[in-house]
C-alpha cells in the first residue's frame, strides 16, 4: 500500500483515533521512551512493514520510512525481543519493522504483542507493503486489499519435471494425495486466515477511486505484457487473495498451483481469487489473531495491502533458459513501495 495509502489509511486513523485518546505516555516525542511504564500505552492501530532500505527517515524509502515521516511516529521504543525499535505518534498509531521472512516477523509480532508496555487489546493491525502480482489480475503499481491469507510453506512438493501428466502442479495439501483433493480436511494447519470481510470491503470503497503512483519505468514494463489485458492497465485498486510463502517465485511454471483463480480452493475455499504473493503475512496473521483471542477483542481486525512492486511471471519472451527473470529491485519498481 503506498502511492494512494496515506489518503485513505489517514481516514481509517481518524475514525480510529478520535474514538478514545491515549494514555499521557505517548504525548511527547522528547520524553525518554525506556522510562518506566507507570500506565500501559493504549494502542489504535498498528502499521506492520516489512523492511525498509536504510534508515527509518531521510533517506531512500522502503516500507517503512514515509509512514514513520508523514504519521509522525517520532517517539522510540525500544523492542529487544523484535527485530527493530518500534514508533508511535501521539495519536495512538504504532509502528513496527519485522523484517524479512517468516520468523523474524511472527518473532517481533510477538515481541510486541506481549510487551507489557503496550495495551492492544482494541487494536487495528494494517500490514503495508509490496508484493509480487499476477499479470492476469493486477498490473504493476496496483494495490490489493487481502481477502484471505494462504499460506504456500504448509504442503508436499513433487518436482514439476516429475508430476502426473494430468496434474496441474506438483503442490499438494498437507495429508492429501493429489492437488485439490476434496474433502477438504474440517481443521487447518493454519494454512489459510479469513480476514473480516466486511473491513476489508470498507477499506476497498474507501480506496477504490484514489489515483495511485505511477512512472515512466513502470508504464514501459506494463506495456510488455500483451496478451494480459489488466497488466497493461494503469494502477488501481483491487481486492484478491494472499499467498504467503518464504520463497519468491517466478514463472509460469511456478504460477500453476495458485493460478486457475483459485488459491483459496487449494485448501477448499472456492471464493478465492489470487491477488499477489508475499512473505510472512501468515506469521503476521496468525500472531495478531492470538493477540485478538487472548485480548477478547473482535476476531479479524486487521487489514493488508500489498502494492504490486513486481510480476509473478514474465511476459512473452522475456525468460529463456539460463536466464534469470525480470525481477524487480528489493525495494519495489519506481513508487510501488513509496508514496
């Protein structure tokens, strides 16, 4: 979420943060932030990025830096279980860097959430930040609200060079011989999360229309994909589902287990649609959730939206053997990863 995030996310904030004030502890940046905690630190909503390309202001963005510059999260608290420090504004806006891949997120998750500084027990968590995007469904720069959250780690793997002739991928669920076997097991591993869809809907009519970045860059790769109508398109908004998994792939090889429109149908949701592909969004969902259950707070609070900073697969010609695919930078093409 970046070229249109702080129009929207603003508004989600003010709705949030006008409903209680916070606690004295947060009103002044000055204020040593390791004093001691005499009353916990109410937290509204929780900004959850990823990685961040140096420091958290001044320089070259990641995910982090404008949100920290343009909330004001100027006050420091320091995390020594997490993987950095986190910041928040006098509003009652928290944010945090987990860095990259699953354990260090789901670790400073964590970390925070049992931090007995902070109360956040009536939190929203919006995870931001860029991911890899299907050229059937999104072109680059657009911006996808998550409906579910797949998890790609949990399953079999046959190599795709060995696969049935009649198979359509070599992944297969968890205790399933074959891909999309049905019935459907009645309990999950965690393999996919179902965020409030009624948030989710909010969220999406409040961003829809809102013009999202773009470049020369960026309007000169889209223009590549012939042959996929919505990957030509300038950005916009959209709302599809999550794959979470530790590797990025590439290729349309690789696109086959999560393509047919289908990720959530893999482990027996049959109103999926696959939106983009990140990294550690299910450690973020399944601690966040943890916090909700033991807080008693409402199931499902959270929001995530990844802003697409490169292709799932290429376009016609562009990979060819030995050679490496057209990935984009770490920190995403052009403003995918900027506002």
């Amino acid at each position: 979420m970046s070229g249109f995030r702080h129009l929207p996310i603003r508004a989600f904030f003010a709705l949030v943060c006008l409903a209680a004030p916070v606690c004295a502890q947060t009103n002044k940046a000055a204020r040593p932030a390791d004093a001691p905690i005499k009353v916990k630190v109410r937290v509204k909503v929780v900004v959850v990025a990823m990685f961040e390309v140096g420091e958290d202001t001044g320089d070259v963005p990641g995910e982090y830096q404008l949100w920290v510059e343009r909330e004001h999260l100027h006050q420091i608290f320091p995390l020594p279980a997490g993987y950095h420090h986190v910041r928040m504004n006098k509003d009652g806006v928290l944010g945090m860097l987990t860095g990259v891949a699953t354990a260090k997120a789901a670790a400073s998750v964590m970390a925070l959430g049992l931090d007995p500084r902070f109360d956040l027990s009536k939190a929203y968590w919006v995870v931001a930040g860029i991911g890899g995007g299907d050229p059937a469904d999104v072109s680059l720069g657009s911006a996808v609200w998550a409906n579910h959250v797949i998890d790609g780690d949990i399953g079999y793997e046959i190599d795709a060079r060995e696969i049935p002739a009649d198979w359509p991928t070599g992944f297969v669920p968890l205790r399933k011989g074959s891909p999309y076997e049905q019935p459907v097991k009645p309990q999950l591993d965690g393999e996919a999360y179902t965020l409030n869809q009624d948030l989710v809907a909010w969220a999406y009519q409040l961003s829809k229309d809102v013009p999202l970045a773009d470049s020369e860059q960026m309007r000169a790769t889209r223009a590549k994909y012939t042959g996929f109508p919505n990957a030509m398109k300038p950005p916009f908004v959209t709302r599809g589902d999550t794959m979470s998994s530790g590797t990025f792939w590439h290729g349309s090889k690789m696109d086959e287990w999560v393509l047919h429109r289908r990720p959530g149908e893999f482990h027996g949701r049959r109103d999926g649609r696959f939106g983009n592909h990140a990294v550690a969004d299910v450690s973020r969902a399944s601690r966040a959730c943890g916090f909700e259950s033991r807080a008693g707070a409402a199931h499902g609070e959270q929001l995530r939206s990844r802003t697409t900073g490169g292709n799932s697969r290429g376009y016609s010609g562009e990979n060819g053997p030995g050679k490496l695919p057209g990935i984009s930078t770490f920190g995403g093409s052009g403003g995918t990863s900027r506002g």
